[in-house]
C-alpha cells in the first residue's frame, strides 16, 4: 500500500465518522481534557447559529459570546464530570442570546477510547424546551380535570346527604337518591356534550320525556337559546318538579295532565316566562316545611337563571311560574 | 355564619347541614359582590369561603374578613387555594372538598374558638 492509499483509506474512514456524527439530530461537542471543542456535529451548528470556524479549537466557555459560561453547566462539567464517567440529561436553563430562554439537557459521557485512556468529553445536548411547555401544560390540565372531579364528587355527596333518609326505607332512600343522581348525571350530559347552546324545547323535552310519555304535554313555543349553566339549572328543577308531580301531583293519577308551556316576554331586556301546570291530580295542600327540593328549585332560579320563582299550590293542581331573563345571565 | 358558595347544589347543602347543626346562616353567597354586602349589613362569627366565584376569586372576601377579625375556613377542591385566592388564604384551615360533615364541623367550632 502506497501513502496516497493509506491517506484515501484513513480519509474515508474520518468522512464515514463525522458522517455519523453530522446525522445524529441532537448538537453533540467533543471536548478535550481542558474543555475545548475539538469536534462539533452539524445540528450544533445549526442549532445555535454559529459557524464551524468560531466554535472548533474554541474553549467550551468561550462560545459564542460566552453564552456556554453558564454556572450550572461549569460545575457539571468541573464538579461532577471529574468523579463520574457519565453524566446523563443535566438539566441547563438559560438564555441563549441566538435562540432566546431555552431548557438544555445535558449529557456528558468519557469518550469511548480501546485502551481506555481517553480524557476527551462527548457532550450532547438536547432542547427540552417544547418537551417542558408541553408536560407544564398537561399538567395544568390534570390539575383542573381533577379539581372538577373533585366538585362533581361534592355535588353528589349534596344531593346523597339531602335526600331524606328519616321515615323511609332503605329501597325508597336509593331510588330518591338515584333519581337525583341521574338527573345530575344527564344534567351534566345536557349541558356540557354539545358545544354552544342548545334549544329550551329540546331540553324541555328531553328531560321530562322518561318521567312521562304521555303525562306530561310539553306545548311548543319560541325559539330560547340556553346555555350550559342554564340547562344545567333547568334539567335539575325539572327533576324535582316531575319527581314531586309522581309522588304528590299530578302525576300521581292515571287522569292527570301536566302542562309546560312558556312565552318571551320582550320588555327592555328579553325575559323567559315558563310555566308548569298542573291539573287532574289529588287535591293540593302547600307541604308543611320547605325541602331540599323546594330550595333547590329557589336557590337554582334566583342564583344560577337570575331570575324568580312563584309556586302556587292551587287545589286544583300545583302551578309553578318561572320568570328569568334571557341573553347575559351572570 | 356566612357560607360563600356559588355551587348552588353545594350551597343548600352547606346551608342545610349548618341550620340543622344548630348555626344561624347568612347567605348563601353567590358572588364576592353579594358576600360583600352581606357583611355591611352583618358580622357572622366564621365564614366559609369557596375560592373561586362567578365574578372572580374570593380574595376580596377573604381580606374584609380578616379586617373585621372573622375567622374564616376554606371549602376547595385545589389542594393548594392560596395559589388562587392569593396570600390571604394561605394557613387557612381547610374543610376540603368533598366536605365530610365531621371534619366541617370540627373545624368551624375550632375556628370561632380561636
């Protein structure tokens, strides 16, 4: 072999080398036993914007205006490197005046020598950047998932310790209970499946439809968008209104009738008038002490639609009068 | 004792419970507005706060308390309210979310003690 073939031979075999050093994707430096740059690969490079002739034979500190002169990275590179042979995703934060505010992990690894002699460093640097924003944000998001668990769990434990257990048998406290739970549940469905609004009529319908094919008339009337609150709202009074009619009301009978209808009043604000009427039922006496239920339907009309509720025990069937402005409801 | 809920299911729950316990209610408060004005007509002897309201955390609610020296107890579900509600939150004790009968009244009874 003559000296230009051993020359081809070694300067292939350091294209093929650095060819593999240039292929892999994430900056890697080689740094001798004082830190400087012997080596670089081509994602350094074109990951900090800088040239081949400003970084090799530089000092590692010296990069680049001295933006590798980090103090996190110095005391890896002269506390921690010396008394270990590898150092894997050291985690570097700092601002890199080419790329701006970035997150680095850094590895450092003895370089691979036969003979074991090497004192040259291979760092390899990796931008976790995006990898970070994105995990910070998932975890903003479990966060709020679980707070929201945690409030409907509280919402079932309000309707499980409200619904009255004195006087009943364990059979009617668990149907009373699950009725009310349902209603949460298809509520909850009601009010957060769809995006945007949805139409009072199919809510009306929706909801009161289960309790009572053909007791219950919804009539139709004008168009009112309703929103997720709103519909929320409503589907849990309505509960409590038919689960009342069932027991007490109109419901109660094969002959009695249940009549919805409503109207949108426009005054200088748009209101919703919804009216529930009873008729055919027993006779009606106004309960003696105002239940979970009766609150509820208060609470949830005066609070959540801003709004007023009347409810008129009329002997001849229950009439409940619903009066709450439509458009912006805080 | 005031309750500052705008859960409106939580709220009557909160508001029953406590009345049948034997407390005098004020409220339920929806909004740190009406919270606000129910303490220019009265000073409860402790308050339970819900962090966030419809119209914004429960800071300003929190810090009228303190002004006034009623004692108040935090009712959340963030493990952490004061990241929320601000500085005025932080040592508060928490009754936690759910709200275990026991543990609120406890803490309540602790609370107007001290």
């Amino acid at each position: 072999m003559n000296l230009e073939d051993l020359y081809r031979l070694l300067r292939n075999g350091h294209v093929e080398a650095q060819g593999i050093v240039d292929t892999v994707p994430d900056p890697l430096l080689v740094l001798d036993q004082n830190l400087y740059v012997r080596t670089a690969s081509r994602a350094f490079f074109t990951t900090f914007k800088v040239t081949r002739d400003e970084t090799i034979g530089q000092h590692l500190y010296e990069l680049g205006n001295q933006q590798w002169d980090i103090p996190e990275l110095r005391r890896l590179l002269e506390e921690v490197i010396p008394k270990s042979t590898a150092v894997v995703d050291y985690e570097v934060e700092h601002d890199f005046p080419s790329i701006g505010r970035r997150t680095m992990l850094v590895s450092a690894h003895r370089l691979f020598h036969p003979d074991n002699i090497s004192r040259s460093l291979l760092l390899s640097i990796v931008d976790a950047t995006e990898r970070r924003q994105h995990e910070a944000e998932k975890d903003v998001l479990l966060g709020e998932l679980r707070h929201r668990m945690k409030n409907l769990l509280g919402l079932v434990q309000a309707i499980a310790r409200q619904t009255t257990a004195a006087g009943h048998s364990g059979e009617e406290y668990r149907d009373a209970f699950l009725g009310r739970f349902n209603a949460l549940v298809q509520a909850h469905d009601a009010a957060y499946s769809q995006v945007g609004e949805a139409d009072l009529q199919e809510v009306l319908q929706r909801t009161l439809e289960p309790y009572s094919p053909t007791g219950v008339l919804v009539e139709s009337g004008p168009t009112v968008s309703l929103t997720s609150g709103q519909i929320m709202s409503l589907s849990l009074i309505l509960h409590e209104l038919a689960t009342n009619g069932i027991k007490y009301g109109a419901l109660s009978t094969p002959t009695g009738q249940i009549r919805v209808h409503w109207e949108v009043e426009e005054a200088s604000a748009p209101s919703l008038r919804l009216v529930w009427q009873e008729s055919g039922g027993p006779p009606v006496a106004p309960p003696v002490s105002s239940g979970f239920g009766t609150q509820l339907i208060e609470f949830a009309v005066s609070r959540e639609l801003g709004g007023r509720v009347e409810l008129n025990y009329a002997p001849a069937g229950l009439v409940v009068e619903i009066v709450a402005p439509l458009g912006s409801v805080s | 004792m005031l309750i500052v809920e705008d859960e409106f299911l939580i709220a009557i729950d909160l508001k029953l419970l406590l009345q049948r316990r034997g407390w005098s209610v004020l409220g339920p408060a929806t909004t740190v507005k009406e919270a606000l004005a129910l303490l220019d007509d009265e000073l409860p002897a402790v308050a339970i706060l819900h962090v966030t309201l419809k119209d914004g955390s429960v800071t300003l609610v929190a810090e009228a308390l303190r002004a006034r020296q009623v004692p108040f107890v935090v009712a959340s579900a963030y493990s952490r309210p004061e990241l929320i509600g601000g500085d005025v939150l932080a040592g508060a004790p928490s009754v936690g979310k759910p709200t275990e009968e026991h543990r609120l009244l406890a803490v309540l009874e602790n609370a107007v003690r001290s």
